[in-house]
C-alpha cells in the first residue's frame, strides 16, 4: 500500500518519483517508437491469428491510449516543479 500511495504521492507539486532520470528515460522509450514495434510485431504474427489489419490497429490504438496516460503521469511524477496542488483546508 505505501508503494502505491507513493505514486500518487508523485504528482503533487514538490514531490516526484525517485530517480527521475531513469523514468524520463522509460518516458522517452515509450515515446519514442514502442507503439511502432508493436504494430510491426503484429504483421509478423503467424496466419494462425486470424488477426486482421483493423484488429492490429485497434490493438495499436489500446496501448496509445494507455502509452498517452503513462506519458502524462511521467511528466508530472518525475519533476517536483509541476503537478497537483495540494487542497487548501
């Protein structure tokens, strides 16, 4: 629970991940052509799939949204400069 919670934790202004370095560059692996290797793994399936080019690009699609989620939540976890504000009570 203390691991999770330090993730969220992550977000909040001030705060970030520790070692950010090494999850900018997980960041930057992620952007920088995963979702391409992936699709071109796809074609290199056997016929036995019966997967079609709409399937592989639905597939593609799938891990771009969760690749744009994780995009964001790196940029914020890995600077303490930007992220949440904590609530004023």
């Amino acid at each position: 629970m203390a691991k999770l919670w330090a993730i969220i934790e992550a977000l909040y202004v001030g705060k970030s991940l520790k070692n950010p370095q090494k999850w900018k560059n997980l960041q930057t692996a992620l952007n920088g052509g995963l979702l391409t290797v992936f699709l071109a793994l796809g074609k290199l399936l056997p016929d036995t799939m019966h997967l079609t080019d709409a399937d592989l690009y639905q597939i593609a699609e799938a891990a771009g949204i969760i690749g744009v989620m994780l995009n964001g939540y790196f940029t914020h976890a890995t600077s303490d400069k930007v992220g949440i504000k904590p609530r004023s009570r």
